[in-house]
C-alpha cells in the first residue's frame, strides 16, 4: 500500500521521530516503545515492557517482554534500555524525545536482562506515561554521537529504503513477536499539494491520504473527519526589539481575527485556542479565554511603545513550515495582512522542515532578527510535561524564553500529582500565555483523512500520531 504524506521526512532517527508528524507515522512502525499510550480509549498498555511498578518515589521497575529480537537478530535486553535513555539525552545529539524529559536525570539498575530499574531525579510520579513517546533503540546497532539514517526496530516493519525527498518503503517483520499483520509493505510518498494527494487514492496510486485540507475532503465514501491533538501557535521571540516588549506581544495577539479563519481556511470544527494544549490536556486552564479581536487596541499598544522608543518599524520575520497543516500558507498570508494592519513590518518566509528547524529548535539561527515562528503543537498523551518544558523552560528545546520563576513552577508542577499538580500546570499557562505572553495560540485542529475502499481502516486521533500498519486491513 501507498500513503501520502503532506511533507518530506528529513530525519529518521527515532529520537528524533517527534520533530515532525510525517516523521512519527513512519517510526512507529519500526521502532517501539516500551509502553504504548491508548489514544481511543485512554491509558497505557504494555509493548515492550509487560509490567511496571514504582519502588519508591524516585524509582519504577520495568519487566521486559521476552523473546524480542531486533531487526538484526539481536536480543533485546534491559541493555537497550539503558542505552536509549542515555542517548537521548546526549547534549550532541539535542533529540526531540529527550527534550521533552526536561532536565531530568536518569539513573539504571539491570537486575537481569528483562528488568531494568529507573531512578529519576526529581522523581517522577508519571513516569510509564513519559516511557510511552521514547521509541527504544538498539545499543548495538544506533550510533551513540551521531543520528542513524536507517533504523534498526523491533517493531513490526523494517526500514528497508529511503529515496531522499521521494519515499521511504517499510516491509512487514515476518519475526516479529507478535501478531503479523496484514499490509506486507507500506511506500510513503510526499505531496504538498492537497488536491493531488487526494486525487491520488481515485486513481490508484495511493491508499492513504491522513493529511487533507478541509475543501478536498468532499467523498463521504472515503473521507473521515476526526478531532487531532494538534494545536497551532506562532512562537514570539521575546529577546529582539520590537517583540521583546510586551505591548507588542499583546498586539499580535489582539490584531488576528481567528473567527475568520473558521469554516474558511480551517475547518469550522477547529476550536480557537488560548494555550498550546488541547482541552483534554491535564492542568489545561479553563479560565483563559481567547484573546480577543480587537486591532484598534493593538493600534494604541503599537503606538504607545513606539511613543517610548521601542523601534516598532524594525522588520519582523514570520517563520512557517510549508505544509505543516492544510493551506498553512494562506493561513500565514492572512495573519501577515493583520499584523500590518495594526502598524508592525513584518515579512513571511515558508520554508522546507529543514529550515525552519534554524529558526525553531535550538541552537536558533536567529541572525539578530525578530522572529515569529509558525509551528503545530501536538499532546496527545494528555499531561503538560510533554508541552511545558520544551516549549517555556530556559533550557527547552524550543524556548525563547529565560524566566528562573517560571522554570520553578515548571519543576514544581513535574513533581507534583493529583489536583495539585493540575492546578500548577494550569498556572503554568497563565503567566507563560498572559504574564510573559510567548505566544500567539491560534487553533485546536480538526483532521481529514482520505482511506481508499479497498481499505478497512477508520482513522481517529491516532492516525494523526502514530498510524499503526498494523491496524490496517484489507476487504
């Protein structure tokens, strides 16, 4: 079968998986996770691990499945383990995963092969969950310094070929431990343009469409809507004059009229966002409203901080990703149009995955120029650790920001459990959404994904995260 991606995967190594979406729907096929998180129903369920149990505040025990072998023949052991959680960590390497662990430390216990003990510090009371996003690599067969340009799994698909900029092909693991499942071989293809790929499933050359812009879903027959876990933001660079002043913050975020985008440009599902987490999200902050539109109040905040020499006229680079979500450019071209309305000089530049990671992801390549950058937030899993850290802390991956008290409350939240540690996340997105103001919170998505008749498969927020192979059949 064939499936057609909206953008060219540039990386595949599996610590790196999370960078992009079309990344994460090849990896999750090749390389597993010790745990898997159940995004229909909820909660976790075993993969690679079968059980777990915490010790005592700061350590889980995880028993490993046996009888798993990697792609190579290897054994997979406790030692695979270790290795993962050391290597994604490893500041040469700046792994996507491994940023979303914050600045935790680990330290390993192998009693024996198939149990691995993990100590974390500060502890960590949901530490199954955050297992459930670091695919497990081979400590034999992955580079430790360097990222691999073809994966060794254990998963139910090998990585057999990579056409850099036209396709990847994985082929069905006829070893694999568990259930074969019945796609043999899968080719993922890239086509920006919405339409095309579309027209691709009615012409035979293609099976899978997860990615379509809302006006080319129009096949009840074929065509699914479903509510994703995505949430779209543009990232304001609150180090560089003019948005390093916070009346020019609050402007960008006042001069967009995100209700004209609805049942336009997006589709009339989608649901304005006041923070970068869905609302399912633990600690999401029901108290925060939209920002809403009102320019002629982003006009005065313009014109009081020119007033008091900030250089509002300086140009600002708008950052986007092509292709990051459907008519993602004429989105952008509209937010451009409404920002300059309110009196900012501002210039957009869509870029390929590769460049507008300079501008996104540490270290930037931010040439002393004001940016905002266009981006998709995904939390699936449903806890702000995997948000808050990389996207707020001074030491994220993608963070701007150098806030010591924010970095408190981040840490305290981290630790914390029940109703409390949902009420430290919820003020987490208070003062980083509206006491700093880093963002611009655009969209809660909605997904469209075109399944060819010969397919029995209903996509849900899954396809969006994962697409398992594997749960797609035949008539």
């Amino acid at each position: 079968m064939t499936i057609v991606l909206p953008q060219t995967v540039d990386i595949v190594d599996p610590c790196m998986a999370a960078r992009q979406t079309t990344g994460r729907v090849v990896s999750e096929n090749v390389n597993e996770m010790m745990i898997e998180f159940d995004y229909v129903n909820g909660g976790l369920k075993p993969r690679l691990a079968t059980e777990w149990s915490q010790i005592d505040d700061d350590t889980w025990q995880f028993k490993l499945r046996e009888g798993v072998r990697w792609h190579d023949g290897r054994d997979f052991t406790a030692k695979d383990v270790a290795f993962t959680l050391e290597r994604n960590k490893n500041p040469n390497l700046t792994c996507e995963v491994g940023g979303k662990f914050g600045a935790m430390k680990f330290a390993v216990e192998a009693p024996d092969d198939h149990t691995i003990n993990i100590t974390t510090n500060p502890p960590s009371p949901i530490l199954p969950l955050l297992m459930s996003i670091m695919p497990i690599t081979s400590a034999a067969a992955t580079p430790e310094d360097e990222l691999t340009r073809k994966p060794i799994g254990t998963g139910p698909y090998t990585f057999e070929t990579w056409n850099v900029g036209q396709s990847i092909v994985l082929k069905r693991n006829d070893d694999y431990w568990g259930e074969q499942p019945q796609v043999e071989e899968a080719t993922y293809v890239w086509r920006d343009d919405s339409a095309v790929a579309a027209a691709m499933v009615f012409t035979d050359e293609a099976d899978i469409v997860p990615s379509l812009a809302m006006q080319d879903a129009n096949n009840p027959d074929t065509d699914f809507a479903y509510p994703n876990s995505e949430t779209t933001y543009v990232r304001i660079d609150t180090r560089a004059a003019p948005t390093n002043d916070i009346r020019i913050r609050e402007a960008l975020n006042l001069a967009i009229d995100k209700e004209a985008f609805i049942g336009t440009l997006l589709p009339a599902e989608s649901q304005l966002a006041s923070q970068l987490v869905v609302p399912t999200t633990i600690g999401y902050n029901r108290e925060m409203e939209p920002w809403p539109f009102d320019p002629e109040r982003a006009k005065e905040l313009v014109a009081e901080a020119k007033a008091d020499g900030v250089p509002v006229d300086t140009e600002i680079l708008i950052v986007a990703r092509s292709g990051v979500f459907p008519n993602v450019t004429e989105t952008m071209e509209a937010m451009m149009g409404m920002w300059r309305d309110v009196g900012l000089n501002v210039k957009l530049q869509m870029s390929e995955v590769s460049v507008h990671n300079t501008y996104f992801v540490r270290p930037f390549n931010q040439d002393g120029v004001p940016t905002l950058v266009g981006a998709m937030h995904d939390n699936a899993t449903g806890d702000p650790v995997f948000s808050a850290y990389i996207k707020y802390a001074s030491g994220g991956i993608q963070s701007v920001l150098d806030d010591p008290d924010l970095d408190r409350m981040i840490a305290d939240a981290t630790t914390a459990t029940g109703d409390d540690r949902a009420a430290r996340w919820a003020e987490v997105f208070r003062v980083a959404e509206r006491d700093i103001i880093a963002s611009v919170p655009m969209f809660h998505m909605v997904g469209f994904t075109r399944v060819s008749p010969r397919l029995d498969y209903q996509p849900t927020i899954a396809a969006n995260s994962e697409l398992q192979l594997a749960q797609i059949k035949f008539r």
